[in-house]
C-alpha cells in the first residue's frame, strides 16, 4: 500500500522543530551542567540535521530523511525512559503517532508489532496495563489510513479513470484496448497503439516531491488529449507509461500524430523540470496475432523506451 506523501512545506518544519527542540534541549543541560547527558542529545541533533538536509537537498529518496526522524524518535523516547527516576509511559505514545505519520500502513503496524514485544521484556515499568494502552493507541491511530486506503480501493473499483491524471486506469485502458482490437479483427479495421514513456517522472517525485509528479502528468495528459480524437484513448499502463490507442489509424497515420505529439510535447515547460520529455514509439497488432500476445509486445516495448 502506497502512503499518501505530506506535503513538503509540512515535513520541512517537522524536521525544523525537531532539530531546534533538541538543540534547545542540549543547551538546557549544559545551564544545568548535566554534561554526561549531552551525548545523545548531540548525536540526535546531528542526526536530524542530516535529516532535514537530506530532506531539502537533491538525489536522496524521501523514505531515507523520514527514517531518520523516526530512529531519532525512538532513541529520544529511550533515552528519556531509562535515564529519568519515573518516566511517564504517556510519551511512549509519541513513537507510535511519528510512525503512522511517516509509514505506511502494513509498515507502522508491523513496526509497532515489534515494538510492543521488544517493551514487554525491557520496560522499566508494569507492561500489562502499558501493553493495552500500546495496542488500543495502535488500533486507533491505523483507522483513519486504513478507511483512507479502503475508499481508494473503492473508487478505484467504480471509476475508470487513474487517480493521478485524466487519463484511464490500467484495468480500464486493457478493456478498452481489447474492444478495439477484436472490432479492428472483425471489421477488418486498423488499429495502432502509441506507447509514451516519462522518464522525468520518478526524478519529479524524488526531488520535489507528490505535486511536481503530478504536474507533470497533468501537463502529458493534456497535450494528448488535446491533439487527439475524441474516440482515441489515453490510458496509464505504469508508473510513467502510457497507451495511446489509436483506432482506424495506419502505420503512417500513427508516426503522424507520434511527430505531432513530440512536438507539442517539447514546447511544453513546466518550472521544476524544465522542458518536458516523452519517448514515443509505434506498435500495430500483426495479422492472426492474439490480444494476449499483443499486450505482451505493448508491454516489452514500453520497456525497450524506458530503458533506452
């Protein structure tokens, strides 16, 4: 299951308040003079420094400054509990909040899963009444993204369109393909399917996040759906492939509307990625060949372009 990304401005200040909190809580100890306790204190600062520029740099994956923040966490929250004369067991539900915050779902639970046998044998404190607390606080904190991720799934089911872009879904865009094709059979029709190809788009998402990937998929499906017949389909087979299923249209008609796309397409600039890019290639069904084998070649060609 897919976590639904906060948005960037959110986890900038997440990491801001986390790492001037420690470093407010670092100078607290040194005015006490507890200066035995200032090593942790200083490696979490150090920690989520690391974190929050990784967070705003370039090239890293945002699961990696998110993981970061978690384990800092969980050393605080550690720390805190074996160090003091009576810990309070109510911030040990800090960890478990940060994790479906940062998480998906399966993982927080199977995370917090751990946890809560890992507490049972080192708590400093009575686990019985601690374990209920953890697993009720667990349970009520998974409710919200699991009814998220089961409305999703719902209008998944029931809409036809894929939830990105104004494009059609997967299931959508096979059984559409399939009408075409056994009507290009029957009536003795032609029929090509141009494969388009985004390989800006998981750089989009790494470097500036959920929106940039999202206007660079609205900005493709807008180009091509205003260029394109109405009885054409546009539909998203992956990540950053799509069909464009061309009925009644030959081998020429197709590299006619594959140049004019091209064109179109590198007119188009958008402000985080620049120009935008698409590698576009043809594909007609040979004569006696089946659907099946024919995905099967639409599939190995959206490969051979993004591999290119």
């Amino acid at each position: 299951m897919r976590v639904q990304p906060l948005p960037k401005r959110l986890m900038t200040a997440a990491y801001s308040a986390s790492m001037f909190i420690m470093v407010g809580y670092m100078m607290w100890l040194y005015a006490m003079g507890s200066y035995r306790e200032l090593l942790i204190p200083l490696f979490l600062a150090m920690l989520l420094l690391v974190s929050l520029l990784m967070h705003l740099g370039q090239g890293f994956r945002p699961c990696i400054p998110r993981i970061l923040l978690l384990a800092s966490i969980y050393i605080a929250v550690l720390t805190a509990t074996y160090t003091q004369p009576s810990p309070a067991p109510l911030w040990l539900g800090l960890p478990i909040a940060a994790t479906f915050l940062l998480l998906p779902l399966w993982s927080a639970l199977s995370l917090n899963i751990v946890c809560l046998s890992a507490w049972w044998w080192l708590a400093p404190f009575e686990t019985t009444a601690f374990s209920l607390s953890h697993v009720a606080l667990t349970l009520l904190l998974a409710l919200p993204p699991w009814e998220h991720a089961r409305r999703r799934a719902l209008l998944r089911a029931t809409d036809p369109n894929d939830s990105d872009c104004d494009a059609y879904h997967i299931d959508t865009l096979k059984e559409r393909l399939n009408n075409e094709f056994q009507r290009a059979a029957m009536l003795n029709k032609r029929l090509a399917v141009l494969v388009l190809h985004l390989p800006q788009l998981d750089m989009a998402e790494e470097q500036f996040g959920h929106r940039a990937q999202t206007a660079l998929l609205g900005a493709l499906c807008s180009e091509v759906n205003s260029r394109c017949r109405d009885h054409d389909i546009l539909g998203r087979a992956g990540n950053a492939t799509f069909w464009l299923v061309l009925p009644d249209t030959s081998e020429s008609g197709a590299l006619l509307v594959r140049e004019r796309l091209q064109r179109a397409l590198s007119r188009r600039v958008l402000v985080e990625t620049g120009q935008l890019e698409a590698r576009i290639t043809t594909c007609l069904p040979l004569r006696k060949e089946s659907f099946e084998r024919y995905v099967q070649r639409l599939e190995t060609r959206a490969e051979a372009i993004a591999n290119v």
